[in-house]
C-alpha cells in the first residue's frame, strides 16, 4: 500500500507538469495560435478577415487576456468556414481559453500528491493532519481562481465572494472585541474610514493627484505607496487613533463603551468631511484613481492571513487572558491579568485589522468617501458576528458570506415586480427586499440564539467523529 501511494503520488506529479507545459506554450504564444488559425493567410485577400485577425493579435501583444478571449471568439465564430480548426489548433484555443483554471487545476494536483506522499511516509500521523489543512486550502484558493475565470470577474457571484471575504475579516476582527474579549464596541465603521482613507491617499498615482484633489491645488501628499506597503500602513492608522481613543474609553463599561466607541465613529467620519482637511481627505469629495486589485484571490489571501495571524493571537497566552476578561474580570485580575493593558491590546489590534479590511473595501469600491463610513455599516458587522456566534471565527467567515449573498444576491428579485400572466405577484416591489431579509434574520437568531456556529470552531476530526457515528448507527 506503501509503494501504491508513492507511485501514485509521482505518477499525478508527473501528469501536472505536463499539463502546465502543454499549457504555458499556449499561454506564452497567443500570437502563434492566433496565426496558426490562417495558415494558409486568407487574411491578404480579405480586408474583413484581416482586420478580425489583427484586432485579436493586438489585444494580444497588449496582454489584455480577456478581451483577446472575446475578439478570438469573434474571429472564429465569422470566419469558422475559412479558418483551419482542425484538432491541434482546436486543442491550443482550448489550452488558451482555459489555461489559467488547468494550471490551477495542476497545483491541486501536486498538493494532492504531496499530502498523498506525506501520508505514505508519516507512519506516526505527525503531519497527516497539516498536509490535509494544506490541500484543504490550496483547493480554496485554486476554486476561486478557477471560478472567477468561468464566471468572469465582474459577475455577481465574484462580487459577492469578493465582498464576503472583506467582511468576513472585519467581522472576526470585531468578533475578537466583542466576542473573544468582551467589549461592547461599535466604533468598526469609524476604523474602517481612517483604513480606507489612508490607503486611497497614498496610493493615488502623481500624475492623478491634480484630478482628484482639483479643488485644493494637487492636494498636500505628493508621493505614491505600493498597495501592499499602503495596506499595512492603512493597519496601523487604524491601530493609532485607537491606542489614542482607548486611554479615556476603554475605562468604561458596556452601555457606555458602546455609546463612546459609536460616538469616535460618527466624530471621525464628520471631520474627515471638513474642509480644513481637504488638501489631505479632499474633503466632502470622492477619493478616486487609487491602486485597486484585478482578482478575487488578492482579496482572499489578505483576509485568510490576517484571520490566520487573528486565530494564533486567540490561541495564545494572549487570546486565554482576552477569555478570561470576557468570563469575569474579577477572577482574571485576582489572576494577576492585567486588565487595562488586555484589553487595550485588544481593542488596538481590533482596529488594525479593521483599518486592513476599510482599505480592501476601498478597493473593491474603486472609490472612497466618508459619508458612506456610517453607523449601520458597524450594525451590519455586529449582526454578522451575532448570527455566526459570538467567540466563533469559523461563524463570523460563514456568516459574512451568507450575509452578503443573501442581502444583495439571492433575495434582489424580491425588489422587482413579477407577473404570472395577467396576475401582479403583490407585494414585490422595490424595498420588499429588505423586509424579507430582516424576517429571515429574526428566525435564524430564534432557531439559533448563540448563532450558527455558537462558540464552535469548523475541525476536520469532530468531522470525522459525526460522520463515523453515523455509519456505527445505520450498522447497528
């Protein structure tokens, strides 16, 4: 069985490599299947002809894949008659078309064989468990990838997914607060605002910045961030003004957390409106042509480390001294926790990762202003955390997703009327959508009043130990 998983396990290796091969040539040399298609070049006595071929050359050489996609599907669908699309160039166009997901589909492959070859080898099982975390994740991320080929980026089940992984990390970096920490916070949207505000300034190009800040003279930065240095820096922005607002707030308690926190929020997002500012915010004004990501995975990679970097801080020293506050603050500093400093600790890196998640929302956005920045976007992230489970991380990730492909997705045909022959469906009209989602709402908080995950986390063996009792209970 040993030798049978080995030599597997090289054979898929050896079976994905040759795969990216025969794909990379493909992908590498548009031009060469482009030309390959007018062998015997028609093109030179056919004006219409030439123009197709060279519209499809062009965009090719330019390295635009997607509309070198649409302008070969053009080629081929008006002159299939005259072109060779014999099998070989049939295979390239293929190769082409859906190189990227095969390649995607190769590093499955390999991940699947090394986890194979791990098993084959740990006899003792030490790394079964990671190899099996490792494939789980490359699986993730190679769907993703695959997926926003087929479906297209700007689809609506990429928006969803896009915009569902951002909250997913503000929602478990608001989770940490209120749900791991025990700090009634509802200042997210104002930390949020100060992320996305940062990134948008200092990523705006040199040359864009006389655009966008045209009515305060270019504006007072004048120099550009990479994206990644920007993102990081929008993090610790974030991460500032809370050290600052916590020395006075984080003194209080509950109620009166929540009214001051809710208080920063609405404070910030007016004086990030005033035109004093202007030079540096732009004022009441759009923050506009900043560096933006062209794929979902940016987005998910982002939220999947600082969720990771989230879950080793709650399963650290740290993270049992934020449960221990949470459970009785009296027995934690009789403990020898010191109070003050936890949960400003808390509340601090709360606020990096939501500055982190305010800075991905800008741009997936494309566009920043601090009037969208209000109260309800802290109430949204609260419900999330609430109906995934409070002390959850796994809940806040799966609610998010549901959360936005419920409110935005599923239920949008709700806003439009709908007739079944002469007969108007009544009540569907524009808002109804709404009122549905809030009923829904109240039945899955009654059906699951500590959320849908409680205080439980997503693991592969109470997985296997659910699926076994069950086979043990259809046996007996």
């Amino acid at each position: 069985m040993k030798a049978f998983k080995i030599i597997l396990s090289l054979l898929l290796v050896a079976s994905a490599v040759a795969l990216i091969v025969f794909v990379g040539g493909a992908l590498g040399n548009p031009d060469d299947v482009i030309a390959r298609l007018d062998a015997d070049n028609l093109a030179a006595t056919d004006s219409k002809l030439q123009k197709a071929r060279d519209r499809a050359l062009e965009s090719a050489q330019a390295g635009d894949r997607e509309k070198t996609l649409r302008n070969i599907d053009r080629y081929v669908e008006g002159f299939g008659d005259q072109l060779e699309l014999g099998g070989q160039n049939r295979l390239d166009l293929f190769f082409y078309r859906h190189g990227p997901s095969l390649i995607a589909v190769s590093i499955v492959v390999i991940v699947a064989a090394a986890a194979l070859l791990v098993s084959a080898l740990d006899s003792r099982g030490r790394y079964r468990k990671a190899a099996i975390y490792a494939l789980l994740i490359v699986l993730l991320y190679a769907g993703i990838y695959i997926v926003e080929n087929l479906a297209g980026a700007s689809s609506m089940l990429m928006t969803v997914l896009k915009k569902g992984a951002i909250y997913a990390l503000i929602a478990v970096s608001l989770n940490l607060l209120n749900g791991f920490t025990g700090l009634f916070s509802l200042g997210q949207a104002g930390f949020m605002l100060i992320g996305a505000y940062t990134y948008a300034i200092f990523t705006i190009a040199t040359e864009n910045r006389a655009q966008v800040y045209q009515y305060y003279n270019g504006g007072l930065v004048q120099f550009s961030l990479p994206p990644l240095v920007a993102l990081v820096l929008a993090g610790l922005a974030a991460a500032f003004f809370a050290s600052l607002v916590g020395l006075p707030v984080l003194r209080l308690k509950s109620d009166y957390l929540a009214i001051a926190t809710l208080g920063f929020a609405e404070i910030i997002r007016a004086i990030f409106q005033y035109d004093g500012l202007g030079p540096l915010t732009n004022g009441s004004n759009l923050l506009r042509k900043f560096a933006t990501f062209d794929s979902a995975l940016f987005p998910f990679a982002v939220a999947g480390v600082c969720i990771a970097l989230i879950a080793m801080l709650i399963h650290s020293t740290y993270g049992r001294a934020f449960k221990a506050i949470r459970d009785d603050e009296v027995a934690a500093e009789a403990m020898g926790i010191n109070l003050f400093r936890h949960k400003q600790m808390a509340f601090v890196i709360s606020s990096f990762f939501a500055g982190v998640g305010g800075a991905l929302l800008a741009m997936f956005q494309t566009t920043v202003q601090a009037s969208a920045f209000k109260s309800s976007m802290t109430y949204e992230l609260l419900l999330i955390v609430v109906i995934g489970g409070m002390g959850s991380i796994t809940g806040s990730v799966l609610a998010s997703f549901l959360f936005i492909a419920s409110s935005e997705w599923w239920l949008r045909f709700l806003d439009n009327t709908q007739m079944i022959g002469d007969f108007q469906v009544p009540l569907l009209r524009s808002g109804f959508r709404m009122v549905v989602f809030s009923a829904i709402i109240m039945v899955v908080v009654l059906f699951y009043r500590r959320g849908i995950m409680g205080d439980k986390e997503f693991s592969l063996k109470r997985l296997s130990q659910r699926f076994r009792r069950k086979g043990e209970s259809r046996n007996a």
